[in-house]
C-alpha cells in the first residue's frame, strides 16, 4: 500500500524548540525553580540546558519534565568559557543575556555556528557600556559586562535573535531601558519572546517599533511546551502533496508565526480539516496586569487535491521556506515566495541550496528582486544536498514523497538539532 491510499496517517507534534529555549533562559535569570512539561529534547534544546548547568543551575530532567533550579547567587571563574553548539538564537539570546553580569566570557559554538554572521551584537553591547571584541564579526566572541540599560537603535533586518536576547536580558537592570527597531523581521518570534518574558513577570511595553523594557523580577513558573509550528508543517504538507495527514497536538492560539502554513495549505487548494482536542485558559499576574492566555489544542487533517499554484511573503517565517519551496515543484503553475534572500544567513546557505537542490530534480526556478519563483513540474530522482542544515534535510524527505526516481539526502543525522525522532514520525508515511 502507498502513502497515497492509505487512511490518515497520524503525527503528534514535537514540541517547540524555540518556546523550549526561551523558557530555560528565563528559567536561569528567575528567583525561584520552574518547572517545564512536555519538554523538547532537540539537540539546540539540551546544548541550552547544559549550557545552563555549567553557569550553575541545577537541572533534573524526566521524560515528561524538567525541573530549573537557578542559583541565588551568581559567581563565575574570572573567564568562562561558554559554547551555544550549533545553535544561532542561543548564541545570540545568551550573549546578550551573560553581557548584564560583571564577568568575563568566551562565547563559542560549533559546526555552521562559526560561520554565522554576527551582525550588530558587537556594536550595540559596546553601545552599552561592555568590552567585545570578535573574530571580525564571527566567533568566538570576547565579552566582558556589565552592561547598563540605555537607549538604542537596533537593525533587525536579517535576524530577530538577539533582540530576543536583548528583551530577556534587559528587564534585569536596575533601571530601564528604550529599544527603537527598524526593519523588523520574524516579528511572532518577538511576540513570543514578550510572551514569555511577561509570563515570568517582565515588564515590556511595544509600540509603533519602539520597546520599553522596565526592571522586573523573574518569578519560576510552570510551563506547557506546546507543539511546533515549524515541524508540523514537513507533515501537513506531505498530506497535501502525496496522501493523507493528521497532525495533533498543535495549539491553534499559537504565537508562532509558522502557524501561517494552514493559509498556505488552504491558498494551494488541499482539503484540510480541523478537530478540537481540547483548550485551556491560563491566568498570570504580574504587578497591575493580568494576562490571559487561550491554549486550543487541535488535529489538524489535511488531504491530497489538485493544487494550484501560490505566492506568500516569507518576511516573518523564513523557517518554512525549504517546504514551500517543495510544495511550490508540486503545485500546477508559478509559485512566488518573497523575501527569502536572508534565509542564506541560517544554518546554511539555506536559498543557494534550495536553487540547487530543485535544479537537479529537474524543477525550474529562479530569483527575482528578493523572491522565489518556482514552476511546477514532475521532481526527478538525485542528491538532496544539506549543508548540514535540518531544514533542508526534511525538506529533501518531502520531495522524495513525489520524486518519479530515488532521492539521497547526503546528512540524515542533522535533523536532530531540532526534531530527534523526524526519521521514525516519517516512516510512517511511506512503511
């Protein structure tokens, strides 16, 4: 039997890497434990945790939860040496996150991380009153804090990330702090942050590009690492391509931006479905505000039709570009996904390799003005190069669904920086 004839095939989503690392940095700058349920377990997550233990934090880890016990008082070696592995929002949040303390770091990673680019980290903590020195804007960085709060203006044109530090970091000033940010992308990343900063008891206000960041107090909390957009999205496509697919377990008052699969999915023409599973509303209160969060966890249905051709702005979700660009090769007539030109500054030269990648299955694309176009067509069989990036890895197993010959994908194993298990959720679809 084939993907195609078989009933639905049903896929839980793994949970959030990005809500993970969030709550374990606010975790480790909190008065008190948290306590964090369905916990991810990516390779970004754990390099996280241990990055933290190493800074002093105790950390027990169950399969269904972890438990963040943080120091009451921080005291480090007069120069620590810090390594973020492969990951480039840890990097980022923890280098701004260790710049708030009157200490002496090495910030390092490993593999693609030391071949990214670190934009303005650099020029804005010195702005700030830090020493850093870096490997002409590569690491390893030299940074020795602390910082004092000020007011800034910040690029946030080619990544997100260390704004996101930059919120975490700077409500832990004694006093506070004014960011003004132009060009901002991936702005439901900065929602999230915000999200989760306000539920540890951080005090942000944001409006008309303009952040107030006033000194807060962290408080542990519990929380409920809800399914992954990003991921889930491999799965709900493989559905409208190639079969049927459910995918549970996915929150649909989520902040993540890559929520925005399902308008997608939808402007393509599948047939898609959705089954409530449940919600609950949270209550957190911080000083004279109240927060309410609605958490509605749905089964998400979608099944193969005829599909027609689509154009999405990838400005905020850089991350489902490699799939979409797969769906595009499967779709009648020219898709068009626009600003793409940055997703080169992830792990991998990300669109370089999307253009050759497609290219030798045969499916005709090109770049114009900062998007994507890509035509339709019947994929042939051949190497799916990686880059060692997870993204295009999973990619490269949406392709081979539909590929007429075999498709290799040179690096399996690099999927496990963000979903460990992807290979045994995919074998579902085609054993």
């Amino acid at each position: 039997m084939t993907f195609d004839e078989k009933e639905y095939i049903t896929i839980t989503a793994n949970s959030s890497k990005s809500i993970m690392q969030r709550t374990i940095a606010l975790a480790f700058l909190s008065d008190s434990s948290s306590k964090i349920f369905n916990p991810d377990f990516s390779e970004d997550s754990q390099n996280a945790l241990m990055l933290i233990e190493n800074l002093g934090c105790k950390v027990n880890k169950s399969i269904e939860s972890i438990e963040i016990i943080p120091k009451t008082e921080f005291s480090f070696p007069e120069l620590l040496n810090v390594n973020c592995g492969e990951s480039g929002l840890l990097m980022r949040m923890f280098t701004a996150i260790l710049s708030i303390f009157p200490n002496s770091f090495i910030i390092d990673g490993s593999g693609t991380l030391k071949n990214r680019i670190l934009f303005d980290i650099e020029d804005i903590l010195k702005k700030l009153g830090a020493k850093v020195k870096s490997n002409n804007y590569l690491l390893p960085l030299e940074l020795h804090g602390p910082i004092k709060s000020g007011n800034i203006k910040l690029d946030a044109s080619k990544t997100s990330q260390f704004l996101s530090g930059l919120i975490i970091a700077l409500p832990k000033l004694s006093e506070s702090s004014t960011i003004h940010i132009k060009n901002l992308v991936s702005k439901p990343y900065i929602d999230l942050t915000i999200d989760s900063v306000r539920k540890f008891g951080g005090k942000i206000d944001f409006e008309n590009d303009v952040m107030k960041l006033y000194p807060s107090v962290y408080k542990g909390q519990e929380v409920i690492i809800e399914g992954d957009w990003s991921n889930a999205a491999v799965f709900l496509i493989a559905g409208a391509i190639a079969g049927e697919v459910n995918v549970t377990g996915l929150n649909i008052y989520s902040l993540q931006g890559d929520k925005k699969i399902l308008e997608v999915i939808e402007q393509v023409g599948a047939k898609i479905q959705y089954n409530s599973e449940g919600s609950v509303e949270s209550k957190t209160e911080h000083s004279q505000t109240t927060f309410f969060q609605k958490r509605e966890l749905v089964a998400v249905k979608v099944k193969k039709h005829e599909l027609k051709a689509f154009d999405f702005d990838a400005k905020d979700t850089p991350d489902l570009v490699p799939y979409l660009s797969v769906l595009a090769a499967n779709c009648d007539g020219k898709s068009a996904i626009h600003n793409v030109s940055r997703i080169n500054f992830k792990e991998s030269k990300r669109l370089e390799l999307i253009i050759k990648n497609l290219s030798q299955l045969k499916i005709k694309c090109s770049i114009i003005n900062d998007t994507l176009e890509i035509w339709g067509g019947e994929l042939q069989g051949g190497i799916f190069e990686t880059g060692n990036d997870h993204r295009l890895a999973m990619a490269g197993a949406l392709a081979s669904l539909t590929s007429d010959e075999k498709i290799v994908i040179d690096d399996t194993d690099c999927v496990k920086k963000s979903y460990p298990n992807f290979w045994e959720e995919f074998s579902k679809l085609i054993d």
